[in-house]
C-alpha cells in the first residue's frame, strides 16, 4: 500500500500545475515524459490499484479482492476518455508518446 501511495504522490508532484481533478488540458500544456511518466502513461492510475492491491494482501482475505473492480472499471473508462482530450490537445507529440509507453505497467500494459 505505502508503495503505491508513494507512487500517486511522486506522479502528481512530477505533473506538477498540470495535475488535475477533472479531465483537461492547460494552455501551452507538453508532454511530460519525466520521472514515472518515462515508463507509463498513467502511472497515477497504476498507484491506485498498487494501493487497492496492497489493501487485499494487508487484509488477507479474498473478498477483499472485490474492491479493486469498482475503481478498476472506472480506471479503465477515465484513461479512455484523457486520452482523447490529451490527443486532441497534444497531438503528434502524444500519439509519438503513446507509442512507446504502456498505459499502466512497464513494457506489459
């Protein structure tokens, strides 16, 4: 769990004025491919489950499991829809991006 809530708040730090609660873009707005973004797409996303992750195993109990499909779900929907805002906003520069990063885990997803 620390892992992950580590994870959140270095990839928040790293986005700096660019971090946002709702989905969208900043005039001037780049790429950033610093710190975990060299990696991943969205490693804020990958912490939140390495976070629900670390719950299960904290609790020990395979119930516990269940709770990650909610937030899993909505994950998946948030990634595709600042995809598009940010291809539409960024352009070439993300779709370049895009294509040699995974969304959430290094050289797998």
């Amino acid at each position: 769990m620390a892992t992950g809530i580590g994870l959140r708040f270095y990839a928040v730090h790293t986005l700096g004025r660019y971090f946002t609660l709702t989905v969208r873009t900043h005039q001037g707005q780049r790429v950033i491919e610093a710190g975990p973004y060299r990696l991943v797409r969205h490693p804020s996303y990958s912490a939140i489950l390495l976070t629900f992750g670390g719950m299960c195993l904290a609790l020990a109990n395979w119930l516990t499991l269940l709770t990650i499909v909610f937030p899993a779900i909505a994950i998946a929907y948030r990634i595709r829809v600042e995809e598009a805002v940010l291809l539409d906003a960024l352009g070439d520069d993300y779709r370049r991006y895009m294509g040699h990063t995974k969304r959430l885990v290094p050289y797998v997803v």
